[in-house]
C-alpha cells in the first residue's frame, strides 16, 4: 500500500492551487497555480466549473517561449469600487466593482519576468499578461499567444467563422463538436476575407452549457496588438487564442513595459446577465478628453440605401479608370444614376429638418468612385476633390440654413497609407465645412499588400484615425474595422462600428431571420453596431427591378431594432418617400432616444428573442423594443420598471395578426394605453417580427378614453 501512495504521488501532476480570488459577491471563483511550470487558471460560478484549468502564455519569435519554467515570485490581492459616468451609453452610471489578483511570475532559466493580471467583477472575469520593465527583457515578437479556454462539455454555440479581414458573415447556431463539419458552409462570400481553419471562430462567441449557463468570450481594451480568434480543439472542447498575423506571418511586436489586451469571460444562469454586462467597458482606461462637449449621439438619414440597393450610383460617370487630378470630369458624361447630387441631398436636407433629425450622410460625393473597388489602388481617393454635381459650399450653407449637419464619408478602400497621408487636410475639409463626424469604410484588401484588417498594423491606424479625428473634434463611425472592445470609454468620439453583418447585407440577399437576435450577444458585447434599421420596403426590387433580394423582417421588428441594436448612433436607413407611406409607424423613429440612463433586459434567449426597456436620458419616457426569431411567439412584460404614481400612455407598434417577414411584412396595428407600474401586457410576435413601445408620462387627465393595462 505505501508503495502504491508514492507511485500515485508521482504520476500526479506537480499542481497546487496556490492562489484563489471570488468576485465581490462571491458567487465567481478564480483559482491560479502554475502546474510543471505552466501557468494555469480555472473559473467557477456558484460551485459549477465555467472554465477548467487551462493553460496561459506565448509563443515567441526566435526566443524563448514564455510557456512553460515558471515560478510565482510575489501575488498582490486588492479591491476597486467605482462608479462613473460615460459621455454616453445605455445607461448614466456604470459601477466598476471587482477584487484583483496580481500574479507576478519569473521564468527560472532566462529570469523574465512575466505578470499575470485578473479582475473578477460579479459578472465574470477578465485577465491580461503585462511585461515590467527589466534589463535582459526588452524587445521581443509574438509568433502566437497561447491563452486557453477549456469548456466543460459540448455546448451550444452562436459562432461566426474566424477571419483575419471579415465579420460579415451570417451566425450558425450548433454545438461546439459541429463547427469543423459547418464551416464550409458558414463561410459565404465577402470582398476581402481569409478564413484560417476549420475550427476557428470569432469573438465574441456566445455559449450555453446542457446545465444553462451562458458564457460569453470576448476581449477588452484592443491597444498596440492583434484581434484574437478562438481554435478549437474539438476532440477535448478547449479554445486556444489565435492572433491575426502581419504580412510575414507574425502576430505583434512588443517593446516592455507593455501588456496584452485583457481576455474576458462573461457567464451567468442569466441569459439577459450578459447583454447588461460593463466588463468590457471597465477594462478599458478612463476618458482621455477632459472636454467632451462635440461629442453628441446622433439620429441620421442618407443618400446610401439607394446606392446599396442599385436604386443609384456612387459614382458620378461610367468610366474604366480614373487618375486623381488627372481626369477631368467636367468633359465626362454623367451616367444619370449618381445619388449625390446638389438638388437630390437639398430632398433628403429637407426631409431631416422637416422630421428633427440631426444630420444625413451623403456617400458618392467625392471623386474616384469610378475605379474605386478591387483595383489595388492605392492613391484611391483624395478624400476633398467633389464631383461636379455636387456643391460642397452650397450644401453647407443650405443644411445649416435648416439646422441640420452633413455626415462626411470617408471609404479608404483599404488604402490605409493613403488615408493617413490625406488625414489633417480631410478633418479639416470637414471643419471648414460644418461637418463634425465621418462615417470611414475600408473594403477590400488592405494596403500595404500581405496586412490584413485585424492585424496589429491595422488595430494601429483605426485608433490613430480615433485620435486624430478627436484633435479636430471629429466623431467616427468605423466600418468594416476590428470589432470593437471598449475602447469608447476612453475615446468617445468613436460613436460606432459596423465591424459586423449589418441591413447593407438585407440588399444582399438578406441576413438570417434570427440575425438580430444574436448580434447583441456576440458583436455588440464590444460596443455599438451602426446596423442602419428602419426599412419598410423589404422588397427591394420596389427599388431595383433587377434586385431579388428581400429583407427578412417586418415594419415593427425594424422599430424594435431602435431599442435592442443599441448605438448613440442610428439611421433610419430606408428612403423618404417610404416613410412617407408610413408615417405613423415613422413616428417611433422620431420619438425614440439615442441616449440612455437605465437599461433593462425584459426577456432573452440568444437565436430566439430579445426585448429590452430603456430609458431615456433626457426625460421620465421609457422605450421598449422585441426582436423576433423566425417562429411566432407571445411576449410577455411588466411594465413594473415604471415610476410608481405617476402615469403614463404607452403606445404599442406591433405584428397584425396575419403579419410575416415574407408574406405580409407591412402588417402593423398600432394602439395605446393608459399604463403604470402595475401593469402588463401580452403580445403575440410573428415570424421575423416583434414590436417596439413608446411610454410617455402624462398627467391622468390625459388618459380618458384610453384603455387601461
């Protein structure tokens, strides 16, 4: 028997959890050891493992790894309970509230030293790798980071292929075990893209485990590195991160004192846990403007849908190529299709003033659109030089006549190195011109040649676009960037991101009916979507005969989409002879905010439903929107989120009883209500559809007449 015991000891692994660390409320624990050398972590949640023990560190180039050899030098346990405030968000205050564990760590025989930091909040846990200032540790290369995230079964997953350059792919809904026989098909078309394995994902990727818990990996504060992707080891169901790679294959270049971004792991028994969660928003650093004053959330229309549908042109001529300051449009034939014209965007000025909305973007109105796309140019656009038939000056002068902003937009065509040539003359242009935000868009391969779009290269510039754009007190809107990770926490001008399978794809083809239950549990756990709701005319051939495509949901689920795809930053997307059709469903667009102090999530469950009830920052008025999957269902709500004694009407834009996003997707009924905090209501939500609800306060004597909930 004694011998037994020693031979047992031995083939033990050297494991012992030297450090534990509970979140606040003590319902997360976290426990680090190093096992033979190697850092390892694992995640509970009220007793139940999240995370199994799992493995960190990095792979290096033409070094060392830092993997394995280590031992604990010193840990450091403390505390931090904040509140603050954000410029603007879903809500007025966010707590940041978390216990800290700082490991620091040597390894043996090239005395490196590393530091691992965690920060368990009571809704999950975040970590990073920080590298202290030393003598023999300086300048070193990631050849990949080698962060684990071991699950403890097969769960069901909402996931998006891993790519280095697009997140503009539709969500598959499967068990963990089943993304290495759907990734063919999940990877679908996409100007610029480069999927790199059968098993990798995106984050966020949403989870659920047979035991009902939903987990949520992400990343936080994305600074000086790659984007992490997630492989999957599909045989023992462990996640390792995967780092998109520069030209020649390396991941980041490093240069102590420096850290990593923070890795986070979101989990509750909660589904509606995770979409409130602040993680993501309290890893980053604090607000680096002392005057945010020009940073105001803004409603928009456009001259863009048009374009996206083939209804009109970007381009003012048909040309075969262009050359900048060569080509000489005043002898070129208009092609009669251009939407940027002077008297088309003075229409679309008109109809903004007209319905209080604050600016309309204009694309198409600069030159070289012509030749813009899959060229490999690189001096692509100027990014200042009009088109004939549009007057910078006069449009400047005609939109402030009538209290309204042009949005500049800015496509790079992935020309980055052009773009940060033009950058200063560009913000300038649009100071000079009474524009105070830009919507930027990098389609197409990106240039330098060999980089891609979530390379450390590229993570660099769309933060320095951030940055350079606040110095002319610019607000941006970043399409087809990284995805975000909270960094508008620090740089609130940076309104929204596309960074995602947005409406552009309705025109497309059209998304997935359950598209919009999802993309709050995945893409904007980092952020705000500019997804550009608000289409009524879901049959696109209305507006190019030679379009088939057709938008999968009905008018009051494009209603809802105001409330659930949170941003400061919201579209109404469609036409305005459309609007004009509608113009009592319109309304919900002019009244709902774009700016919260309380946020609430009514129901949840990811792929099926989502409804949320917000606040607005500016008034006691309530709004509360539902996205519906592809199957009819009721919902059910409480309206017990309101102030008690005080009344309210509560108008209701829902599915007509025969509605469907294909049969009949301009079925609505709209009613109201005499509501209070006591009560509730049931609403039956068709196929692809949902609703979305105004509640103004009132005086009682403003109810008569009005039935009461």
């Amino acid at each position: 028997m004694k011998k037994l015991i020693i031979l047992l000891f031995l083939i033990l692994p050297a494991i012992s959890w030297a450090q534990e660390l509970k979140s606040p409320n003590e319902n997360f624990n976290l426990k680090f050891s190093i096992e033979d050398g190697k850092p390892t972590y694992q995640l509970e949640l009220d007793g139940l493992q999240i995370v199994k023990p799992s493995s960190l560190g990095l792979e290096l180039v033409d070094d060392e790894d830092l993997i394995s050899g280590f031992e604990i030098v010193e840990t450091k346990n403390s505390s931090y309970d904040n509140t603050w405030e954000p410029v603007w968000g879903e809500s007025s205050k966010i707590r940041n509230h978390y216990n800290e564990l700082l490991v620091s760590l040597k390894q043996s025989e090239t005395n490196r030293l590393m530091n691992i930091r965690f920060r368990l909040f009571n809704d999950g846990l975040g970590f990073r790798y920080e590298f202290p200032q030393q003598d023999n540790f300086t300048y070193f290369v990631v050849k990949e980071e080698k962060t684990q995230f071991a699950m403890t079964g097969d769960h069901k997953a909402w996931w998006i292929a891993g790519d280095y350059d697009t997140q503009e792919y539709d969500y598959t809904t499967s068990k963990l075990s089943e993304i290495r026989r759907l990734m063919e098909k999940a990877v679908t078309p996409n100007v610029s893209q480069y999927a790199f394995s059968e098993t990798g994902v995106q984050t966020a990727l949403m989870m659920k485990s047979d035991d009902g818990i939903y987990i949520n990996l992400h990343e936080a504060a994305l600074v000086g590195y790659s984007a992490m992707h997630l492989e999957l080891d599909d045989e023992n169901m462990v996640f390792t991160s995967h780092l998109t790679p520069d030209a020649i294959g390396n991941k980041a270049y490093m240069q102590a004192p420096t850290h990593t971004p923070w890795r986070t792991v979101i989990a509750s028994k909660n589904a509606g846990d995770i979409l409130l969660s602040n993680i993501t928003l309290n890893l980053n650093e604090p607000l680096a403007y002392e005057d945010v004053s020009w940073i105001k959330p803004v409603k928009y229309v456009g001259v863009w849908w048009e374009m996206i549908t083939g209804k009109s042109s970007w381009a003012y001529a048909d040309l075969p190529g262009v050359k900048l300051g060569e080509t000489d449009y005043s002898k070129a034939q208009p092609n009669g299709r251009h939407g940027a014209t002077t008297e088309h965007v003075k229409e679309y000025i008109d109809f903004a003033a007209e319905h209080g909305f604050d600016q309309i973007l204009v694309e198409g109105w600069n030159q070289g659109w012509e030749d813009w796309f899959d060229k490999s140019k690189d001096y692509v656009f100027d990014f200042l030089t009009p088109y004939p038939d549009f007057d910078v000056v006069e449009l400047r002068d005609y939109a402030k006549s009538k209290g309204v902003r042009i949005m500049m937009h800015h496509e790079t065509s992935g020309a980055i190195r052009n773009y940060e040539r033009h950058m200063d003359k560009a913000y300038q242009f649009m100071i000079d011109n009474n524009y105070n935000a830009v919507k930027s868009g990098y389609v197409g391969d990106i240039i330098p040649r060999g980089e891609h779009h979530y390379g450390q290269w590229a993570v660099n510039h769309y933060l320095y676009a951030v940055k350079k754009a606040g110095e002319y007190g610019v607000m941006v809107n970043a399409h087809e960037a990284v995805r975000p990770t909270g960094l508008r926490r620090t740089y609130p001008n940076l309104l929204a991101n596309e960074s995602a399978r947005g409406t552009e794809y309705e025109a497309f083809g059209g998304n997935n009916v359950d598209h919009t239950t999802i993309l709050p549990f995945t893409r904007q756990i980092g952020g705000p979507m500019d997804y550009t709701p608000g289409i009524f005319e879901t049959d696109i051939s209305k507006l190019n005969p030679n379009n088939g495509s057709r938008v999968r949901t009905t008018i009051a689920r494009q209603l809802a989409l105001y409330v659930t795809m949170y941003s400061p930053l919201q579209m109404a997307a469609d036409l305005p002879e459309h609007y004009n059709q509608h113009l009592d469903a319109f309304q919900f667009i002019k009244d709902v905010p774009v700016d919260w102090s309380e946020s609430l999530v009514l129901e949840a469950e990811p792929g099926d439903f989502i409804t949320y009830a917000r606040k607005d920052k500016n008034s006691s008025n309530w709004f509360v929107g539902r996205t519906n999957d592809e199957e009819s269902r009721t919902s059910n709500i409480k309206f017990d989120f309101l102030e008690k004694g005080k009344s309210y009407i509560a108008t209701v834009y829902k599915d007509a009883e025969n509605a469907h996003w294909e049969k009949n997707p301009k079925a609505y009924e709209i009613e109201k209500y005499s509501v209070n905090n006591k009560s509730d209501i049931s609403i039956d939500c068709a196929p692809g559809g949902g609703y979305a609800i105004s509640i103004m306060e009132v005086d009682k004597s403003d109810l008569k007449g009005l039935e009461k909930l």
